[in-house]
C-alpha cells in the first residue's frame, strides 16, 4: 500500500490550514475565512494540526523569522502560500492543495522555479512552497518561543529547553521570595490574536510579573497597508464624503470580529462563527432587515451567558477614569470595568448602531467614533490600547492573558497604515 501517496492525496483533499495574518492584512484574513468556511476547510490553531500555511497580507521582513519557524513546525505533508491581497486568496488555496497532492499527479503550475529566498514564487503573486527537509521538532507555534527583536538571548544566561521553550531563571516574586521566572512570548502568530503582535511576559508560577510589548513590524511598502476597519474614517478625513451607514456598518463588523476572537478564545466556538458569519453579511452589504433579528439573537445569548460572564468577571479591570488618562477611548473607556464590561460594551454599540446602517447622512469624523475610539491618525486608538496592556496583564495569570488582550483587541493595521505613516513622516 502506498501510504505516502494516501497521505497526500488526504491532505490535498481538505486541508487544515494555518492562517498567519500580517499588519495590513486584515481584508486578506478576512477573504480567507470566508472562503475556507465556503470550502469546509478545516482551521488550524497551531502547526501541529496544519497542512497549509497561509500567509495573509503584504511583504514584512521582521515576521519572516518567526514565520518560519511556523513552517519548520509544520508536520509533513505541508506546503506554504503567501496571498498579499485578498483577490489572491483563492488561487493561494488553490495553489496550496495543489503542492500538497502526490508528485505524479501534481499539476506543473504548483511547482513554480524557487525564489531568491527559498520560497516557490508561483502564479497571481502567491508565495508557494512545499515539504522541503529543513523540518525540526519544535514548540507548539502559539509564539515567538526563542526571541528575537533584543530578547532573544533571554537576558541573564538563560539557556533554552528543546522545542524552543526557554528555561526557566529565577528573581523575587512580590514577597521576597526567590523564584524561577520563565519568560514566555504571546504571538507574534497565534489563533484569534492581534495580527503581528508581540507580547512577551515574565512569569513565576502562572502569575505575569513583567510585560514588554514589541513594535508592530512595517511593511516592506507603506502604500500597500491599509487599516481596513478604519477605512471610511481615512476617506472622510481625506475630504471624500461617506455616508454614516457606511461607518457605522464596519463599526459593528468590526465589533462581531472582535467579539469572535474573545469567543474563540473562551471556549465557545459555534458563537464565535456566528459572529463572524454576521460581520461577514454587514461587510457585503446585506440589508438591515436580513440581519437585525440574527443580530438581536446573537446579542442577547452572548449578553445572558452566565458561563461567559464568570469566566471573565473580574479579569483585566480598568476604571474608565484611568483608561482616559492613559488615552483610551471608544468601547473600551466607555465600558469602565473588566473584561465582561468591555464584551457587553460590543454588544450594546452594536444594538445601538443597527438602526443606523443605512443612514445616508454625511460622516462626520470628529462625531462617529471609529471601532475603537476616535480617530486620529497622529494618535491611532489602537495605540493607547496596546500601551495598556502591560498595566492589565502584570499580576494577572497566565489563563487570564488572552483574554483580556482579547477583550481589549488593539489592531495593529492602524499603526502601519498608509495615512498614519504618511502623517509620522510630517
């Protein structure tokens, strides 16, 4: 029996794919999900579990190395694709299933020449690249696990476990006490997580003692990176006139991705794709009557889940007073509390803004806020989000992190953007 052959053919017949969404690359993550869910195309939420690795979003060379590190992780059969817009996601996909079918059968477009970096550079600009032999046993990929960016070395002779995993050094805990410290990046790549963050802790036991967070990495061309849940706040600041409903659509798109992240993250994935399905129809333009009562459904289950709301309670609390003065708006201000406060935040704005999504009045940036408080693009929201972090995650444990990071949900697309760099640069 040709077991290799079985092998490929299983996996090239629905492959479970590792999405990788880059700074700018939100449009692109969000053609695929819709595409893997039309396909039945199973998500993978570590390398382990990936046949396919796809890379969403345009050219960033500081995330190569922990990308690739993502693909060494990767058992074989595997192939790797790079779609930079979201028009190249299918032909990624397809290229993808493609690599991952047995050698006599695969089509001659699937094995295009080798680029300069290794990669196969294949048709419609996607980065193709199949099982090679450079594979090594290693970490379970929900982080940058061997540092880089200055803290690779793990300061204080730290040396590293095999997997990637650092060992654990030792330093005072809050009560004196010597204890080992083991220091742990989240992301820059993990499930349902700010795409290309990078959050490294220092903890003893399961408690965050320290936390440092990492510059969002640019793209290799600044014209090519979008901040895509901001859009019509970009256009209208631009002087072009964008109706309210417009706005406040990807508004409440933005808040059901986010809110899907936190679900996924909690343990309730069949809400988690609702969320998702729904923010998918806003964003094509579905009419208010089609989705308002599966929105009303969906707020008020999500809302009166007791389970949700003990898991969350108490975690990550932030008075609105204080998350003012560190320069927070939007949900996350108004909200005033923990991470529960903040869901049911999402929650309301997007009950309040469903009346509104045809709205044809003029956008007024300086009255809508953005998905994430106002917008301005000399101080983006996301960016007194993502500075608040430290603050809420030191002290707390570790099975809290994700969430609360989740509940927050900082997008980094606003820090690359074409018109923020364009301000930076004056």
């Amino acid at each position: 029996m040709d077991l290799t052959g079985l092998t490929l053919r299983v996996a090239a017949a629905r492959p479970h794919v590792l999405l990788a969404a880059v700074p700018g690359g939100t449009e692109v993550r969000l053609a695929a999900e819709r595409l893997l869910r039309a396909r039945d195309w199973p998500r993978a939420s570590t390398p382990a579990q990936a046949d396919l690795l796809l890379v969403a979003g345009p050219d960033l060379p500081e995330l190569w190395a922990p990308l690739e590190r993502l693909w060494r992780d990767m058992p074989a059969p595997r192939a790797r694709v790079h779609a930079r817009t979201a028009d190249e996601v299918e032909d990624a996909l397809n290229a993808g299933r493609a690599l991952l079918g047995p050698p006599a059968v695969r089509p001659a477009s699937a094995a295009p020449p080798a680029d300069a970096g290794g990669h196969r550079e294949g048709d419609h600009g996607a980065r193709e690249r199949h099982e090679g032999d450079d594979q090594t046993p290693g970490h379970d990929g929900h982080g940058d696990h061997r540092g880089h960016g200055g803290h690779g070395g793990h300061s204080g002779g730290q040396t590293e476990m095999p997997g990637g995993l650092p060992m654990a050094g030792q330093g005072a805990d809050r009560d004196g006490l010597t204890l080992d410290q083991l220091h742990l990046p989240l992301g820059p790549f993990l499930a349902d997580w700010p795409a290309g963050l990078t959050v490294r802790l220092v903890l003893q036991g399961d408690v965050v003692q320290r936390v440092d967070v990492d510059e969002p990495a640019r793209p290799i061309d600044d014209a090519a990176a979008e901040a895509f849940w901001v859009q019509p706040w970009l256009r209208a600041a631009s002087g072009e006139p964008v109706p309210v409903g417009e706005a406040v659509r990807r508004r409440a798109a933005a808040h059901l991705d986010s809110l899907g992240r936190l679900l996924a993250v909690a343990g309730w994935p069949a809400e988690a794709v609702r969320a998702w399905r729904l923010r998918d129809d806003l964003l094509s333009g579905a009419p208010r009557a089609a989705v308002a009562p599966r929105l009303e459904r969906f707020t008020r289950r999500v809302g009166r889940s007791r389970t949700l709301a003990w898991l969350t309670r108490g975690i990550g609390v932030v008075t609105a007073q204080k998350a003012r003065e560190a320069g927070v708006g939007g949900p996350a201000a108004r909200a005033g509390g923990d991470v529960t406060s903040r869901y049911r935040q999402w929650l309301a704005d997007i009950r309040r803004d469903l009346p509104r999504l045809e709205d044809p009045a003029p956008l007024d940036v300086a009255v809508e806020d953005s998905p994430r408080g106002p917008w301005s693009a000399e101080h983006p929201p996301s960016a007194a989000l993502i500075a608040l972090l430290p603050r809420l995650l030191e002290g707390a444990e570790l099975a809290a992190a994700r969430l609360v990071v989740a509940s927050l949900d900082p997008d980094p697309d606003e820090l690359v953007s074409r018109g923020v760099v364009e301000v930076a640069r004056g």
